[in-house]
C-alpha cells in the first residue's frame, strides 16, 4: 500500500511526477561482437555549482531509492535525536551491510548503549546478504535473523532514537511515528522536493518516493556539508569507514577507497549514487533492478565528472565468459559512454 504525504515544518518544492519513467538503454551485454543485452536506466550527473551536466533518460519521475536513501534517514535520526555515536555504528545507520561480524557486533553495540536488545528490532529476519557470509552462517545451522538482515543498523538506530526521545519503541516503524516523521522531512529538505508517495521497503522501514534528480542533489548536499552538521557527520563516517555501509570486497566500498573523499551508497534494484566533496555527483537507476550494470554505468557517470579513466578502469567494464574466458563485457552504452578524452 502507498500513499502521499506531505513533510512536516519544510518547505519543499512539489513531489515529482509519478509515471512511467521514460528509461533510455544504458548499458549493454556484448558477447563476441553482438549486442546479446540492453540495460534501459536513467542517469544525472551534477556539476560543483548543482547544474545539470548530464542526463540521460528520466532523471525528474518519482521512483523508490531504496537502500541509496539511507544516507539521508541516518540524517534524519540526528536531526531526531539520535545519541552520539562513534564513526564506525554511525556508518553502519547508513549501511546495506554483508553480515560480518563486525557489523554485528556494531549493530549489538549501538542497542546496548540503551540496554536494549535484538529482540526490540521490527525488520525482517534474513540470512547475512553477502555470499561469503551467508554460507558460512548456513553451515553454522543458523537461520533468519533481524541482527543479520542488512539494514539492523538503521533499525538499531531508529530503536535508540525513540527511546532516548522518550518515544514508543513498538511502533517505532509506522509512518506517524515522531522519529519516521522527522526522517520524512529530512528526506524533503535534502532533496529539495515533497515526497512523491510512501511504500514499504524491504527490511519493513517507510520508503519515500523522490525523483533521481533529487537524490543526487540530496547526495551532493551531504559531500560538501560542514563537519559540525548531521549532513557532515554522516559523510565523514561514510568515507571513512566504507566496508561498513557495506562489506569487505563490495564494489561501492572498493570505489570509495579509489577515490578519497568520495560518498557513495548503492540501492536495491539498480540504484547508486556517488558524490565528490566539491559538490560533482551522480545518480544512477537501472530500469530493470539488474546490479551487473550499476557499477559500469556508474563509472561512466563519474567519468562525466571529470574523474580520471584510469581510476575508473577497474569499475568501467564487467567480463561476459564464454567456456571460462572472456569472450565480451558489459558497458555504458549510449551518450553516456563517451569517448575517452586522451585519445
């Protein structure tokens, strides 16, 4: 079910449109020579100063960001009332994390700071999302669990807030609850718009619709935020500790250590966004959800920015086998594969 809602003390411009975004192909699936595949998506890069420097497909029609829109929730809880809290549990309030131990254990230490327990979580039971850690908690005999389920630092998080407000802890997740209310209007102030319609994501938390435009410039407000701020804050613990917003070996933590200073989260069903300190960020929105384009689409998008091909090299191509070999890649295809400025 979904509905609209307007943010509460913010001034937004209007929601986006809701409609069928009008998705152009992205990237394509090349084997042996031939076109095998075409990923349609949409595309916004910003420049320093906030312009528009390039776009392809629908970068204005409302869509869910799903797990990209963290960021900006784990905003919200600050603005909320969430209690201090080291660099590492506040990078994972913004995290899609793989289930290591040490998010756990981060996760379990953000509850504890309150006495408060797993068992106080709402979201939904789940294995570990990264591969290796999955397996090896299958081979453990163990089952779902909400502390393993990769948003548990977000939900740890949205318990602590409440209580320390002096708010309920059983409802924390309904849309009218203070904390989700505050978190609503934080999503409108860093977007610059109203939220288009609100659904339930994955994991159980209120899902805001905004348009791709919007997320990216929310992204880039919170790259070029002054340390002292909630903005800064969240930015800081994101850089500085990417493998927990997502895991060991993950691509989004891999581009960040790429590239210093760099914000990055990425989204289910194709989302990333990645935004420089001076302001330059992108959005990224695979039409079909498919995670093999999200990367090579994004490091064609960066590479708008200005960012250096070579650094990018590692996340611009993804290998199609053929009887265990390389016989293709996938790639941004289109306008936004554009020609390498050295040759």
């Amino acid at each position: 079910m979904s509905r609209n809602i307007t943010a509460p003390h913010r001034a937004p411009q209007a929601p986006p449109e809701v409609r069928e975004p009008a998705h152009v192909p992205v990237a394509h699936v090349v084997r042996g020579g031939i076109v095998e595949g075409v990923h349609h998506g949409s595309v916004v890069v910003l420049a320093a100063d906030g312009s528009v420097a390039f776009q392809a497909g629908d970068i204005e029609a409302a869509f869910y960001p799903r797990s990209a829109l963290k960021p900006f929730q784990a905003v919200g809880l600050l603005r909320a009332g969430l209690p201090p809290l080291d660099d590492e549990a506040l990078a994972l309030v913004a995290a899609s994390h793989s289930g290591e131990e040490r998010h756990l254990a981060t996760a379990r230490r953000i509850l504890a700071t309150s006495g408060l327990t797993e068992e106080r979580l709402r979201n939904v039971p789940d294995l570990p999302y990264g591969a290796a850690e999955r397996e090896a908690w299958l081979r453990r005999g163990l089952g779902p669990s909400r502390l393993a389920q990769n948003c548990s630092g977000k939900h740890a998080a949205m318990l602590l807030t409440a209580l320390a407000g002096g708010r309920r802890l059983d409802d924390y997740l309904d849309l009218a609850h203070p904390v989700q209310s505050e978190i609503a209007a934080t999503v409108a102030d860093l977007t610059g718009q109203g939220i288009a319609r609100v659904t339930v994501d994955g994991c159980g938390a209120p899902l805001f619709a905004v348009s791709l435009h919007g997320l990216t410039r929310a992204a880039a407000r919170l790259a070029t935020a002054a340390p002292d701020t909630d903005e800064g804050r969240v930015a800081h613990a994101m850089r500085n500790h990417p493998e927990m917003v997502s895991g060991a070996g993950r691509d989004t933590a891999r581009l960040v250590r790429a590239l210093p200073g760099l914000l990055a989260k990425d989204g289910f069903e194709g989302v990333q966004i990645a935004a420089l300190p001076d302001g330059r960020a992108v959005g990224v929105k695979i039409a079909d959800g498919a995670d093999r384009a999200r990367m090579p689409v994004t490091a064609a998008a960066l590479a708008h920015c200005g960012v250096d091909p070579d650094v990018l090299a590692a996340f611009a191509a993804t290998p199609v086998i053929g009887g265990g070999a390389p016989v293709g890649e996938l790639r941004a295809a289109g306008a936004l594969a554009a020609p390498d400025p050295r040759t």
